[in-house]
C-alpha cells in the first residue's frame, strides 16, 4: 500500500513538472529582429482586386424620369433639377439655393 502511494504521488509530481517545462522554455520574439522588420511588412500577400458592374435594370432608367416631358429638349435645353437662368449658391445647411449673387469663376 505504501508503494502504491508513493507511486501516485511520484506520478502526481511528474506530471505537474511535466506541465511547468513547456513554460520555462517558451521563447518571446527576440528584440533584435522584431525591430528591423514589422511584423505586418514580412508577409507577401498577393493584392485583392475587386471589380463590380452593374448592368441591372434600375441602370437603365432615366435620371429625372418622372419628370420627362420630350418636348422640352425641342430648344436644346436640358433643365434637370436646376433652371439654366438662375444663379445658384451652396449653403451652409447642405442646400444649393437660387441667389442674386453673380457667377464667379474659381
């Protein structure tokens, strides 16, 4: 019985020495190479390029297709959202605004 204990408590021993080697032995990254070279810079990894087009159905559709009238094209003319007679001005609430201002270049 005595050696049976002292079988387990020997086995019991080894096994936590067992478990502390690996950790004494753990190595950090040495200083020295750690500074030359980033750890980021040393992996090649080959670019991701990702090109996406579109050729759904709602591509085709007009800008201001609620509003298209093909009369007003008659003259040349292409209105949009703005009036070709107006001067407008970009506002601080994020708003293009009709001004009295004169169009200045630059």
């Amino acid at each position: 019985m005595r050696l049976h204990k002292k079988i387990i408590s020997l086995a019991f021993f080894a096994g936590i020495i067992a478990m502390i080697m690996p950790i004494a032995t753990a190595n950090g990254a040495v200083m020295n190479d750690y500074c030359v070279t980033p750890p980021f810079v040393t992996n090649a990894i080959s670019p991701n390029v990702l090109i996406v087009l579109d050729n759904s159905g709602s591509m085709n559709d007009r800008a201001y297709a609620s509003t298209y009238d093909p009369t007003q094209f008659t003259n040349g003319l292409y209105y949009g959202y703005f009036d070709p007679n107006q001067n407008y001005e970009y506002t601080a609430n994020g708003r293009w605004e009709v001004t009295s201002l004169p169009m200045t270049s630059g």
